[in-house]
C-alpha cells in the first residue's frame, strides 16, 4: 500500500508539472501559428485576392489547431454569427494575457478593411509585433515551461525519497 502511494503521489507531481509545461507550449506554438496566418494572409491578399473567409478555412489544418479556436470565431464572426468581441473570440485561448488578447483583436478588426496595399501594410505592422509576442512566450517556455518539468520531477523524487 505504501509503494502505491509514492507511485501515486510521484505522478500527481509529474502531471502538475506537465500541466504548467503544456501553458507554455500552447503559447509558444499559438503565436508561430498566429505568425504563419498572417504571413498567408499577406501573400494571399496580394497574388489570389481570395475572400478573407476562404483564406482562413483553407489553412494548414495542423497549424489551424494551435490557433486555440481564434479563426473559427472569426470565421463565425464573418458569417455574421457572432460578434467580435473578446468573449467570443478567445473562448478557447485561456493561455493568452489581457493585452494579447486586446492586440489579436485589433488585428482582427482590421483585416478586410482596406485596400489591399494598406491592407498588406497592416498585416506586416501587426507580424512584427506577433513576432516580438513569440519571442517573448519562446523566452517564457525556456525559462518556465522546462523549469516546471523539472520541479515536478525533483519534488516527486523527494517525496519518493521522503516516503521510503
């Protein structure tokens, strides 16, 4: 009985690590996705000149998932199904801070509201902030997301340690 509970005390420790790893990733792997639908929104915009909500449906289904649900309420909001708002859009994007957030929005707002050289002028504008955004989450996943591994893995060890 008492081994069982080092066993199960050792892996609610890796999972409480794994779940503040998993925080990090979904940032890191959010804004390299957000990045890529820009970068196919300017070069799209400026050779096909298909309509918004075509572009979006006919991205990269594998980079499409790390999107956290942002292009499928803006999809809804073209449809004119929902609003573009906050609570609509970010349903699924818990891992995102406030000003993020707000940022994706307004970048959401813009597109399809002018011309298409200002339009690609935007774009750019808001990829170099998206890419300042990446650098920082990457910063955060070396820092914090492996350093959570680690002090799961170290404080079951102890606990194993402790119990035996």
């Amino acid at each position: 009985m008492r081994y069982i509970i080092i066993v199960v005390l050792f892996v609610i420790c890796l999972v409480i690590g794994f779940i503040f790893f998993s925080k990090y990733d979904k940032r890191k792997k959010f804004f390299t996705s957000l990045i890529m639908l820009a970068e196919k929104l300017t070069v799209e915009i400026n050779f096909s000149r298909e309509r918004l909500k075509v572009l979006i449906e006919n991205f990269d289904k594998n980079t499409k998932q790390n999107l956290l649900g942002i292009d499928e309420g803006f999809i809804s909001y073209l449809d004119k199904r929902v609003e573009l708002n906050e609570k609509e859009i970010f349903k699924k994007a818990d891992v995102l801070k406030k000003d993020e957030k707000d940022f994706i929005l307004l970048f959401l707002k813009t597109l399809g509201r002018s011309d298409v050289e200002n339009q690609t002028k935007e774009i750019a504008n808001f990829n170099k902030r998206f890419q300042e955004m990446k650098a920082s989450s990457d910063l955060e996943y070396k820092k914090y997301g492996t350093l959570s591994l680690k002090l799961s893995l170290i404080a079951g060890l102890f606990f194993v340690i402790v119990l035996i």
